[in-house]
C-alpha cells in the first residue's frame, strides 16, 4: 500500500524477490496533475502496472467493498509505504503478520507526514528507516528494525528521500524473512524523544532574513523541490505611481551557501556582483548560487543576474508570517 515515488523503491523490491508474491498494490485514486491538470496514475499504480501488479484504489481504506476484496486476496502480510491515510483496525487485522510499515525517520521522532524535511530543517546529523508494525495509531506501532544514515552537508529533501526509498526497500526485504518466522520481535518505541512531523504548505517556504543564515540554509535545503523555498523581489516600478494591486515578484531559491565574514540589515542585498548575489541574515549572510524568478527557468546566479539586475542595496522579501510551527525540534 502506498502512492507516492517513496513507496515505489519497496513495492519493487518486493515484485523483484523470488522468495514473495505481490497479490494487489493499493494506491489513493488517481488524481490532476500537471499545468494541464490532466488525470494521470499515482506513482505506484504506474509502477504496478508495468510490472504486472494488480491495482486497487478505494477512496478511503475503510471502505466495505475494499476490505472485502483484500479478504478475497487472503494476503499473509501488507507492506505499507507512504500510503496517504490512516488505516482502520479492521484492516491491520485483516493479514496473517499484520502490517509493517516503511517509514524514513528513526521513530519515535518525527512521526507524520514529512519526517524527511523536518530532519533536514532542523539541522540534524542523522537520519535513518523504520520498519514498524502498525497500530491504530499515527506511526506509534512497535519498531521491528532500523537502519541510520548521516545527513550530509550537500543533502536536499529530493536527495534524501531518494537515499532512504532505497535503504527502506533493501531493509524491508531484510526483516521480513525474520520477522515473519518469529526471529525479529517488534520492540515497543521509547516513551521519550517522539516528536510529530507536520504536513508542509506552501507558506512554510517563505524565507524570513531575520533568522540566522544557517537556518534559512536548512529551510532551502529541506524544502527542496517542494514546497520550494521563496522571497520577493521589489516591484518594478510603474509611472505615475505603483498600481494598488502589484504584487512583489516571487523569487525561489535552490542553492545557497553560507558567507560567514557578511552582515547587515537583514534581507538587504550586500553584493549582486558578475559571480555572486550575497543577502544578509539576523546572523551572517547567504550566497545564493541558484534561484528562478516566478514563471522563467532555475538559473545560477550569474545567469539570473545577467538578465534580471537586483543592484547591492535592494532589500529581499515581505513582512513575513511570524516565524512558528516548528513543532519537531
């Protein structure tokens, strides 16, 4: 069970072993995607159905007719991976050995949504996969095996989810065998360190020049490529006056450094040079090395600056949305 590109590395791990039989993927229900907003296959389904994989797509998991197709299929086991929902008690039950669940953060901490960016946003070293054994809960089930990996400096979230898909997938095929035969024992989770890894928005993307520069960092790092990490450039000016209605231009950035021998007002442009576009922070200063400006492609800077002059002394960025909602830390 799963619909995202995360759960596509196990779903094919499995199809791949000689040792299991895949009876049905379950993906959520295709959906419009695109600038053309056409219906197109979750990422799973595509994946199932090019490897011969039969595909059930029920609008909740607790639909009747769904549950009585998964007894029809009688599986011994369900493997889910970011499936999308919480499922009911009735299904955990359904499958001889339960459920076991591919989750990408080293439970308890980061339960939810995005454990990946979360990690990631708030500068930790490391990182890893659970394997649990779900309960009715939000990812509070019994760890039955984990695997760590450092998150490394050049790390983004599409970077480390693509790591962590491929070592949850060698870790499910790895356990199975034992957890199945009795050898692996679920282990109940810590009481301590749980945290909850909220769904990102949108919002959460945009950048406040008030914090340090390795925070802002991080925030590119971890919402890279989605939901992207964003300022604003001044509006372009207009004659007589500024309409009512222009909005500042939307600036996404997708690479940064940190300049640590830079200060100044936060959000001001300090150097805007041939070969670099250096913003200040609350602390130090921030070389971005490539960004897009709404609607036009991802540049590096000197490219970007070539056709879009910003000029050192232009400040970045709007009143921002009081900086919160970082419920992990």
């Amino acid at each position: 069970m799963g619909t995202v590109d995360l759960a596509c590395a196990s779903l094919l791990a499995l199809c791949r072993s000689p040792e299991l039989r895949v009876v049905a993927a379950v993906s959520q229900p295709d959906k419009p995607r695109g600038r053309d907003l056409k219906v197109q296959p979750t990422p799973v389904k595509a994946a199932a159905m090019a490897a011969g994989v039969t595909v059930l797509q029920p609008a909740r998991a607790r639909d009747q007719a769904f549950l009585e197709q998964l007894r029809q299929l009688a599986p011994d086991l369900i493997v889910v991976a970011a499936y999308g929902q919480l499922l009911p008690q009735t299904l955990l039950d359904l499958p001889r050995f339960g459920c076991l669940n591919v989750h990408t953060s080293l439970l308890p901490k980061y339960r939810g949504a995005a454990p990946i960016q979360w990690a990631i946003l708030n500068g930790d070293p490391e990182t890893g996969v659970t394997i649990m054994k779900m309960d009715a809960g939000l990812d509070t089930g019994p760890i039955v095996s984990q695997v760590h990996t450092p998150i490394v400096d050049d790390d983004n979230a599409q970077t480390l989810h693509d790591r962590l898909a491929q070592m949850g997938a060698a870790l499910l095929l790895e356990t199975i065998p034992d957890y199945v035969t009795g050898r692996r024992q679920p282990v109940a989770q810590p009481a301590e360190g749980a945290s909850y890894a909220r769904k990102l928005t949108k919002e959460d993307g945009q950048l406040d020049w008030n914090l340090p520069a390795r925070t802002l960092r991080n925030q590119v790092r971890a919402f890279t490529p989605w939901p992207g990490a964003y300022t604003t450039l001044p509006t372009l000016p207009t004659f007589p006056l500024p309409r009512p209605q222009e909005k500042p231009r939307v600036l996404k950035l997708w690479k940064v450094e940190v300049v640590p021998d830079h200060s100044g007002p936060p959000g001001l442009v300090l150097a805007a040079g041939r070969n670099e576009l250096v913003v200040a922070c609350g602390e130090q200063a921030l070389r971005i090395l490539e960004l897009q400006r709404e609607g036009g492609r991802r540049l590096e800077a000197a490219a970007f600056l070539a056709g879009h002059p910003i000029q050192p002394g232009e400040k970045l960025g709007l009143p921002l949305r009081p900086s919160g909602g970082r419920e992990p830390g």
